[in-house]
C-alpha cells in the first residue's frame, strides 16, 4: 500500500478559512473515516424502523453483529477467529482478563509491568493485586528503563527468569506508549511460557501499527482499544484475544448474559454456560452504534489489503527520524527506536532545551495547525499514519519545525 493511498476517505480537522490540520496523532485519537457516518446512520434507521426486532431482523442483526468485525481483527492480531472478540473497553477488558488469568497461590502471586506503563494499566494491576489481598508495594514489581528510556528485550526475559518462582502475570505493552518503543512480543510470550507465568499484552497501540502473530506467540490473554490506529472513534468498542487453548475455560470469570451459550441464552436458566473461546469473555451487549463505527473503520483496512500499517511504502516514520535529523543545532532528541523492526508509526521525540522550550514549540505548532501531542515532561509525539498521512505532510512538517526552532 502506498502512504496516503486513502487520504481521500478521511476527514481532517480544518485549520483557517481553507486548509486542514497537519494531522500526526493517530497514536491517540484516528480521523473519522468516510464509511462510519453512513454505517452508523444505517443502525440509527433501523433502531427508528424496526425498534427491539433490530436483534433479530437484518443483515447482520444485533445479536451477532460484533461477529462483523472478527475476521479482519482475527488478521490484524495474526489470530484465530475463535480467539478473538470486539467488545468493552480496553481497561475493562484487562479487568475480565485479569480476573481470569491472574491468579496468585502461595509464592508465586507477583505482577511484572514496565516503569512508566500507561496509567490505566497501572490503576489496573494494582487494583488486581488489591482484590487478591495483596499490596502494590511488595508484589509489583516495575521494570525500569535503561538511560535512553528504553527496555531492552532481554532485559525483560531475565526479570522473569529471575522472578518466575515469585510471578503470576506478566502485563506488557506492545508498543510502549511513550517512547513508541516496539517489543518482540514472542521472545517475551516465550520466556513467560517457558517459565510458567501467565502473560498478557496491552496492544493499544500495537494493533493495526504493528505487524502481530498473537496465535503464533501464544499469550494468555491481549487486549486493545480501536480509536487510535483502527480509527473506530472515541469510545470505540475494544478487542480482545484469548489463546485457543483456553477456548474452554473452566477457571473463574465475571460471566455476564452476552458470553453465555447463544442457543440458550433465551431460556434465561439461572447456571452460566460460556460460549467457547474468547466470545465467552463478552459480559454485556455491545453499544451498536459504536460497533457500527468500528465495522466502517475495519473495512478500510479491508479494502487496504494490509496486516499492519508497517505494510505500507514508503516508511513515514523513517522519512520523519531522517528530517529531525537534517534540523540544524540538533534541537531534538529522537528517542524511539530507529529500526523499523523496534518500532511503529509513533516518533517520540524529546525537545533538548527542556520543558519550557518543548512547550513554546510544541504550542508554535499548533498555531500553525500541527496536530501532535505533548507528553510531561518534554516529550513531542508525531505519528504519521500511511492511511491518512503522506511524504508531502513530512516536508509540510520538517518547514513549520524550521520556522518554530
């Protein structure tokens, strides 16, 4: 796929009396694409027309019509349709997932996260190890990055050989928020198997980014939002995986109504039947006219042709590294990794005169219509995203940053 080649389906903020924003921050929020209003419209005409037979009347009817989004979700995680479902929302599906998978017995009841995780999913291990009795202060334990901000791969495989006698749950990101660092996801998948600890992926900025084996590598569990590099909206209905060797889990789970056995779900019996594999794991309907939004976004990505936006030609986020680079005085400090295999679409860039001048930049930006987003203490994030974005918006970028410094 060639970068921008759907720029036409997007729409972009408006900057001025005639122009659009330069627009680099789908690592945060996607533009809303062209086949969402008319999709959502479409649920919004058979809500009015046909009321509670929209559940069981059209093509898809309510019921089963997360199963819309299942085989390109199953394509971008490089997993089985079994395994995976469009549903919730990305910390509470961590929570679910986490009730399941994250059970601690004598020794071994500790949490591996990374220093610097997303806040959420720190609230949330915590919370985990609250309800278990347990305490943030002692059984979590917090890998810390190196000097250049970064985790090494292998550091991660040694901190769970040397805990494994100790940990629970391994929780890590794939595709780490702040530095757009990219994990190799099987090598940590396998160190965890390997050494008898569950493990989980917070693939948030990962899914649709990065290319993803989930079958291949064999985690526990992943889960991920759709509104950044899925474009599905804010709010968007979430994803999760659960590997098929847990299809039939029997272990503990907060069951609800929409995860029970679809053929006698209406019976309305008092004793829980799961559905098999990760559909099992659905507690509530989903929001239909959020779903309707995510079903539009993914047939891009349909329509695309494509396993990740790391498909795509040429590399946006390397042509963006090489400008920074030509910028004269060095004003900024790339901190993501430069390898297209350690990284994605997210250039994380740390502003070298310090928080006030990041911030003066940062703000001479977005007066000049640059959409980006700021991270404390000095930290730019640039995404340029090969479905929207192209070589022309780079150049755009590269002059404005120029101008500004």
């Amino acid at each position: 796929m060639q970068a921008g080649a759907f720029r036409h389906r997007f729409t972009f903020p408006v900057h001025g009396d005639d122009g659009h924003k330069l627009y680099l921050c789908g690592n945060s929020l996607g533009l809303l694409p062209d086949t969402a209003p008319p999709r959502v419209a479409r649920e919004i005409e058979r809500w009015g027309r046909l009321a509670v037979d929209g559940h069981f009347r059209g093509d898809p009817a309510w019921l089963a019509m997360h199963r819309e989004c299942t085989d390109t979700l199953a394509r971008l995680a490089g997993a089985k349709p079994a395994e995976v479902c469009a549903m919730g929302s990305l910390t509470n599906n961590l929570h679910l997932l986490m009730i399941s998978f994250f059970r601690p017995t004598g020794r071994k009841r500790k949490i591996l996260i990374e220093r610097g995780a997303f806040p959420s999913d720190r609230y949330a291990v915590a919370a985990q190890l609250r309800l278990h009795g347990l305490d943030e202060q002692t059984d979590l334990i917090e890998l810390e990055p190196g000097s250049d901000g970064l985790i090494d791969d292998a550091r991660v495989v040694e901190a769970i050989e040397q805990h494994a006698e100790e940990l629970a749950l391994v929780l890590w990101p794939g595709v780490q928020y702040g530095t757009g660092q990219r994990f190799d996801m099987g090598t940590i998948c396998a160190a965890a198997r390997r050494n008898n600890v569950a493990i989980g992926l917070d693939l948030a900025h990962a899914i649709g980014n990065v290319p993803l084996k989930l079958n291949e590598w064999g985690p526990d569990f992943a889960a991920w939002c759709s509104y950044k590099y899925l474009n599905a909206g804010p709010g968007a209905v979430a994803g999760i995986f659960v590997a098929e060797r847990h299809a039939e889990f029997d272990g503990p789970r907060l069951a609800g109504w929409w995860g029970h056995d679809e053929a006698t779900r209406f019976r309305m019996g008092p004793e829980f039947q799961a559905i098999p594999g990760a559909e099992g794991w659905q507690v509530s309907e989903a929001p239909i006219l959020n779903l309707a939004a995510l079903i539009a976004a993914l047939e891009i990505y349909r329509e695309a042709d494509i396993d990740s936006l790391q498909d795509a030609d040429p590399d946006l986020a390397g042509t963006l590294m090489e400008i920074i680079d030509g910028l004269p005085g060095q004003p900024l400090q790339i901190i993501t990794p430069r390898p297209r295999e350690r990284r994605g679409c997210q250039v994380s860039v740390r502003v070298s005169a310090g928080r006030e001048a990041g911030r003066a930049l940062f703000e001479a930006l977005q007066a000049e219509g640059v959409v980006g987003d700021w991270r404390e203490p000095d930290i730019i994030r640039f995404s340029p995203t090969p479905l929207y974005n192209n070589p022309d918006d780079l150049e755009r970028l590269g002059s404005l940053l120029k101008k500004a410094l």
